[in-house]
C-alpha cells in the first residue's frame, strides 16, 4: 500500500481535470521521473482499497494527459469494459518501473509479478514522457517537496 504523507485527501481538488473531478481520492500531487527529472503526472488518484482498485477507470470516457491512476497493491491490470486505450507503468516497491505497457487497447490483459503496484495514464503518455524500464518514479507536492520512491 502507498503511505505517502499528505496524499490522502479528502475531495478532489478544484484543479482536478474533468476525469477526477468526482473522485475523492484525486490530489494534487506529481509523480515525477528522476532519470529525466520530467513531470510524469500532475494529478494524481490513488486507489489503495479493494473497491478503488476494483472499479479503476471504469466508467470514465477518457483520461487527462497530466492525471494518472495509481493502483497498489496491484501487479496485472485489464482493459475489459474500458472506452479508451491506456498506458500502464508496473511499478516494484522501490520505486522503479519493471514494465511499461504502451498504448493498452481495452479487452486486453498486461502482468508483471514483480511489481507492487500500477499507474494508469492517458495512451502515449509514457513514450511522450520517456519512461522507461528501470526509470526511479517518485512522488513531489507541487510545491517541489520531495516526498520520496512511490
């Protein structure tokens, strides 16, 4: 489970974009890359329950560019049911990304057992942000406080 202080929110913020405007678990946060020192996400959801995970961006007609889903536990992820296609960076618990799943079309299926858990984001996003395999991710309050791996 991610335990990151100040990332639990209680609503979604006023600058949520339009696919976490309804989320209570929407924050503003970033998830940043190290390797690149680039913003990965500037909106963060986290879905840290069972039912959070469970429902993930079902529902949704798209997502943000600058938002990001962040599963945990979570090391397989699926697109059945979803309208749009996605990227999805498996994550271990360092930290650092063990796979990179680009372009996800729905009813499909990706894994990687060494992951801890999953960010979701917007189809293109991690090629137009070059993350890659071994990048370290971390999370950072807008305010540039570093709050350290993800």
């Amino acid at each position: 489970m991610i335990t990151v202080p100040g990332l639990r929110a209680g609503g979604a913020p006023r600058s949520a974009p339009p696919a976490f405007a309804n989320s209570a678990n929407a924050v503003p946060a970033l998830i940043l890359n190290a390797r690149t020192d680039a913003i990965v996400a500037s909106i963060v959801e986290v879905a840290a329950t069972r039912a959070s995970r469970r429902r993930g961006l079902l529902g949704r007609d798209a997502l943000a560019s600058c938002a990001a889903l962040v599963l945990s536990p979570c090391w397989t992820v699926h697109t059945a049911f979803m309208r749009f296609p996605i990227d999805v960076a498996f994550v271990g618990k360092d930290g650092r990304v063990v796979r990179v799943e680009e372009e996800m079309a729905p009813w499909r299926v990706a894994a990687a057992p060494s992951a801890s858990f999953t960010i979701e984001l917007a189809a293109g996003v991690l090629r137009a942000r070059d993350v890659q395999v071994g990048d370290q991710l971390y999370l950072s309050t807008p305010g540039a406080r570093r709050l350290g791996p993800l």
